[in-house]
C-alpha cells in the first residue's frame, strides 16, 4: 500500500513538472498568437510534415548560408529548420507559421536551444507577411500551396533572394542547383545570380511502370530463393536426423 502511494505521489510529481515545464516554455518562448488568424485552411500552405535533418542539411548547403545571411522559413512547422541554421552557420533566422500550434512548439524549440537572440517565430500569414527583406528563404509546400505565394516568391528572387524549395519545385523560375536526398527527395535552389541548371527530363509513366514491374520480379524471385534455402535447409536437417537415428 506505502509503495503505491509512493509511486503515485512521484507519478503526480512528475506530471506537475511536466506542466510546470510547459507553462514555462510557453511563457518565456516570446510567441505572440494573433487571434485574427483562425482556422482557415484556404491560407495553409501545407500540413506539418517535418523537413528530414538530411534535407534540412542539402538545403542550407545548396543554398550556400553563410555570414551576414537572413533566412526566412516559410511554414516554419516546429522550427527545425531555423534552429540548424543560427546553431551551425550563426546566422539570424525567422520562421513563420500559421498555425498556432506549430509557432509554440518552434517558438519552444527556439527558447530551449538558447537561440532567442537569433531566432524568431512568428505566428502570421505567409499569403501577406513581408518577404522580400530577406537573403535566403527555405520552403516545404505543396503544390497548391506554391501556387498560392509563386508570384510573391518570383518577385523575391527577382530581387536577388535566394530560395530553397524541398520536395516541390517552383516551375516559373530557373533552377540554378539540383540535389537528391537519399535519392529520392529532391531539393530545387534559385538563384537570379547563377546560371540556370538542366534538369533531367522526368521518368515517364512508362519507365515507372517498367521499372516497379521490375522491382516486383525481383522481389518475388527473393521470396521463392529464400524459401528454396529454407526447405534445402529442413531437408538437410531432417536427413541428419535420420542418419543419427539409425545410428
């Protein structure tokens, strides 16, 4: 009975802490959430799906960061990108991001890497937020949320800002650098002031097809060569078994 009091008077304890912690973070993570922005989903320009750190990394390398360098995520999501960013290359970074959720928890981020003097989150609308006052800006948008804010991010490049698009390209601008991450995740640079780059033509439906057909065979043919080896394996067990049983 003394034990489970104990457990649970340390189980409570813990969570006090936690909340305590929480309520401190929200506190001193200088996030400050307009309750003019409420849940529209025409001004989202994508769902929280986090930027893997080796795209982060390609990104912030093809962009080439470097000292005296302002960089501006929009949809800055939990704030991964903007904490790699002040943390690596010392850079001031600002993120913005429309839901409230996702500003506090990369406004938290920010206050528990130390990087408040750097660092800052805001909760505003990418649609209508001022982005032509930076040098560099990442994106990790859809299509539809590209198609949005194209025009905005065409003005900024032609300005001589240098843009980072992961996964989805903005195809009214010349790529000026191209990289895959892990093969498959690829990471579009723009550039006014480099000369633009040729892209590979993209796999035809065909190829693909082509190509996951021949991926199946290879597949189906590991199968049946793992069961091969596994029934030539039981058979040889059994026939050693027989040989020490008639011994």
């Amino acid at each position: 009975m003394q034990a489970a009091l104990g457990f649970a008077a340390v189980a409570g304890g813990v969570t006090a802490l936690v909340r305590w912690r929480r309520r401190c973070f929200e506190r001193d993570s200088f996030i400050d959430i307009d309750p003019s922005l409420g849940p529209n989903d025409d001004a989202k320009l994508a769902p929280f799906l986090p930027t893997s750190q080796a795209g982060i990394d390609k990104a912030l390398e093809v962009l080439g960061v470097g000292p005296g360098d302002t960089l501006l995520d929009l949809g800055c999501g939990d704030g991964r990108v903007i904490v790699t960013a002040a943390e690596r290359y010392g850079i001031t970074c600002v993120g913005v991001e429309y839901d409230p959720r996702f500003a506090r928890r990369a406004a938290q981020r920010v206050a528990a890497h130390a990087l408040r003097s750097r660092v800052t989150v805001l909760h505003a609308d990418a649609l209508t937020f001022d982005i032509d006052k930076y040098s560099v800006i990442f994106i990790f948008l859809t299509p539809s949320g590209i198609d949005k804010i194209g025009d905005r991010l065409v003005e900024a490049y032609h300005k001589g800002v240098r843009i980072a698009a992961y996964m989805f390209r903005l195809f009214n601008l010349p790529v000026a650098a191209h990289e895959q991450v892990r093969g498959k995740c690829p990471v579009y640079m723009y550039d006014k002031s480099k000369p633009s780059y040729v892209l590979p033509p993209p796999i035809s439906t065909a190829d693909k097809s082509q190509r996951l057909v021949a991926k199946a065979r290879r597949a189906a043919m590991a199968r049946m060569v793992a069961k091969m080896r596994a029934a030539k394996a039981k058979a040889d067990a059994s026939k050693e078994g027989g040989k020490r049983g008639g011994r």
